[in-house]
C-alpha cells in the first residue's frame, strides 16, 4: 500500500511462453500513462526468475502493481516482498501459500487442504533432460483456444522450455499475505480450471473478478487485464 501515485507496471509472463505476449496490455497501459517493464524470465527456477523480477523492481523510480500470468503467479507470489511493490495482480495465476509450488497445485490436494480443487496435469510432454514442453497439438485448444488459430500455432512453436526446478519451486513467504491482491478468473480456462483459480484467490483474499476467456486471456482479453490493473493501482492509493 502507498500514498504515492502508483505508475510503474511490471508484468510477469508464465511456462511455455516469453514476455511478448503482454504487448497489447503493454500498449493499453502505456497508452493510459505508466510506465511498464516485462520481466523476461527464463523459467529455469523459481528462484532465478524471482531474482530477475527483482532487478526489474530494483530499477524503479517509485511503486509498482506487479503482475503475474499462470506460472508467473508463483513468481509474484515471492518477488512481490519487493519494497517497491504495492500490490499484486494474478491473471489465471497460481496463488502459492509458503512451502507451496506449482507442483504442489497441481497433485491431488490432502482431505481438508485450502485448495480443495485440484488442478488437473495439463498436456504437458514427460521432461526431457529437466525441461518441459507442452503438446504441440493440444497446445490451441488448452493454452490458447480464444487465440487465433495462426496465433496459437505460432505460441505453440515458440515455446520456451519450462525447467523442473521452476514447477517445483516452493514459496518461502507469500507476499498476498501482507500485501493487497486481485485476481482476474478465465471463466473458459482449459489449463487451471476456474474453481480452483477462484479457491486460490479466496485464499489469498484476493479482490476477485472475471472474464469469458480462455487460459491465455492476457492475449485474448488484454483490454481486462488492463482493466483490472488500473482498478489494482488506483485502489493500492486509496488503501494506503
């Protein structure tokens, strides 16, 4: 939370995907006056992404909303301890608790567990030398189905290998604990389902809206992730 406008945006792309895909909610935001940084993470590790996004915090000249998309979520889930961020907002994100990881998500939650919604294993290929890739010929219908075709097919070819030791990163302190949070829910989601998205999010209390759009809304539907960004840095002043 802060007194001080907040105008520094940095968004956090997820697995299988770069940073490129944020170039329309990168556009609209600009457009709208701030200033926006896309961390371009590797997704080697969880702790080599988190201390990417942090040098990307480190550069700021005042706050920033950070923003996280699927895998990223478990990025801003830690990186957001940053004294220059004053709030986080999770896009079809997973929401990490402390000793969680995307791995832990995505098994076969224990009888009473906080997130009582499993999430299923999307089409992801068996690792290879560490590495992770999602299927090729699923990849329209699960990851981007709202995408253009062309599009879609495009991602799909582009896939930046997602490392075993960025799915098994776990969290050491979730920042969502200490520090104000939304959550946009992809109400036609094919790759984290939307209950367990909102299950996640109420969790985390998490201020909690929607969108009719597939796991990659921030492609689809960046006008409401720009949308919900805007509402994150205007209410993290009127909190403070």
């Amino acid at each position: 939370m802060t007194s001080e406008r907040v105008k520094n945006v940095v968004l956090v792309h997820g697995g299988f995907v770069d940073g490129s895909g944020w170039r329309d909610v990168h556009r609209l935001l600009m457009d709208d006056g701030f200033r926006v940084n896309v961390v371009q993470n590797p997704t080697l590790s969880l702790g080599g992404d988190v201390t990417l996004t942090e040098w990307v915090l480190d550069a700021l000249d005042g706050p920033a909303i950070l923003v996280g998309h699927s895998y990223g979520g478990a990025v801003i889930t830690e990186a957001g301890n940053h004294d220059r961020v004053a709030g986080l907002v999770y896009i079809a994100a997973f929401v990490p608790d402390k000793g969680e990881s995307v791995n832990t998500l995505i098994a076969e939650p224990e009888p009473g567990a906080p997130v009582p919604v499993p999430v299923p294993v999307p089409p992801i290929l068996p690792p290879v030398d560490g590495f992770l890739f999602l299927d090729r010929a699923k990849f329209h219908t699960s990851f981007a189905a709202d995408v253009p075709v062309a599009e879609a097919e495009f991602m799909a070819d582009a896939q930046v290998p997602w490392g075993l030791d960025a799915l098994r990163g776990a969290i050491g302190e979730p920042a969502w604990r200490h520090k104000p949070s939304w959550y946009l829910v992809a109400t036609d989601d094919r790759m984290i389902p939307p209950p367990a998205q909102r299950a996640m999010a109420r969790r985390a209390g998490c201020t909690v809206t929607g969108t009719d759009a597939g796991h990659s809304v921030y492609v689809s539907r960046p006008d409401s992730v720009a949308d919900l960004v805007r509402q994150a840095a205007a209410d993290a002043v009127d909190a403070a």
